[in-house]
C-alpha cells in the first residue's frame, strides 16, 4: 500500500492542508481588495457595494464630504440619491461597532476558543 513510514505520509498530509489554507487565505484577501466594496482612488471612494441582481449593483460613494448612492447596470450608470444625514465609519470603527469581522479575526476568535475547550476537558 503506502511505501514508507505512516508518520511522514501523515506530516506530509497535514503541510498540504496548512498550505492549501494559506493559499485560501492570500487569494481571499487578495481578490477581496480588488473586487470588493472598498474600491478607492486618490479622491474617490467606493464605500460600500451590494448586488442586486446578475449584474445589477447599488454603490455608496464619497468624494470629500459628499455622498451618492449610484446604480449600475448593463443598461447604464444612474445616480438614484444623495443621502444627507449618511456618516461614513471607515473599516476599523466600523468591526468595533459590530460589523461582521474580517477573515482574519474569525480564525484568531477560533484558535483561542479552541484553546479554552482544551483546557476544560484536562
């Protein structure tokens, strides 16, 4: 069957799950800040994203101290409304005040609940 020790063939299994996740994580991220919401450029800022069809998209613009919600689709780019009373949390205030956290976070929240059940079961 396997030819060698089972050690090594298992140790060998677990460094391809531990790279395999790596590379989930990079790409992930990678693909995350490139086609995410937060798209921005020198002046303009794409806040927030949401997809409202195959290819439809509600967007939430800032250019300084003004707003726009936008709209996109095959047929064209419309500008809906201009909220007035919108305030902006940038990313970090925003996972403080309860967004949902970032990949990152979920795996450390992870780890350190694993290690409590560890020590409650010794």
């Amino acid at each position: 069957m396997l030819n060698g020790n089972p050690v090594i063939s298992l140790i060998g299994a677990f460094m391809w799950v531990v790279v395999i996740l790596a590379l989930a994580y990079w790409c992930s991220r990678y693909l995350g800040r490139r086609y995410g919401g937060g798209v921005s450029g020198k002046y303009l800022k794409v806040i927030d994203r949401v997809q409202v069809g195959a290819d439809r998209y509600l967007l939430l613009v800032k250019l300084e101290d003004h707003t726009w919600l936008i709209g996109v689709s095959p047929a064209g780019i419309q500008l809906l409304s201009e909220p007035e009373d919108f305030v902006w949390e940038p990313e970090e205030e925003a996972q403080e005040n309860g967004a949902a956290p970032g990949f990152q976070e979920l795996l450390k929240a992870y780890g350190s609940l694993r290690e409590k059940k560890k020590g409650e079961k010794h």
